[in-house]
C-alpha cells in the first residue's frame, strides 16, 4: 500500500512539473490570414509581435493548448491544431513551420 501512494505521489509531481516544453509547437511559425506574423515556441515561453509571455503547454492528440500565465491573455488557452508537421491551425489562422 505504502509503494502504491508513493509511486502516485511520483507520478502526480512529475507530470505537474512537465507543462513547459512546446513539443511538436518548438520553433518558429509563419502565420497566414487577417494578422500575418511570426510567433516562436521555447519552453515555457511564447514570443509574437515582440511579446514574450510565460506560457504552459498541454499536448492533446494533434494538438497542443497553449495556456497563457502572465501578459495580456493570462488565464487564456488557445488550441493549436496540427493539420501535418509543417502546418497548423489556430484562431482562424494557418501557421508554417519557418525554423528549429
């Protein structure tokens, strides 16, 4: 029983602690539509239009949620859809992968 709660305990703390890498979002995007611009994904933090924001990345099936910690969109998720590796769809946009 004691095994069993500590090996939960583990487990529970690890995956609390692994909201910072960007997975398959890592790099530099190209964004297509009303806002063309370039937004950049590093671990635990998004950069776009100049704004850096400190961000919490969720990995769910082909996508990834985005989850904004501080600036102008706090509290906000946004869905990043992959249509292949290359390609994605988020806010009415359609974003390339530009860079590593």
């Amino acid at each position: 029983m004691v095994r069993f709660i500590t090996a939960a305990l583990i487990a529970l703390l690890l995956s609390a602690c692994g909201d910072s890498s960007p997975g398959p979002l890592a790099g530099t995007w190209q964004a297509t539509g009303v806002v063309p611009m370039k937004a950049t994904f590093r671990d635990g933090e998004t950069e776009a239009l100049g704004i850096i924001e400190k961000v919490g990345y969720k990995v769910d099936g082909k996508s990834v949620i985005v989850t904004y910690k501080d600036g102008l969109m706090k509290g906000s998720a946004v869905r990043f859809v992959f249509v292949n590796p290359t390609t994605m769809q988020a806010m009415g946009m359609t974003y390339r992968k530009v860079g590593g």
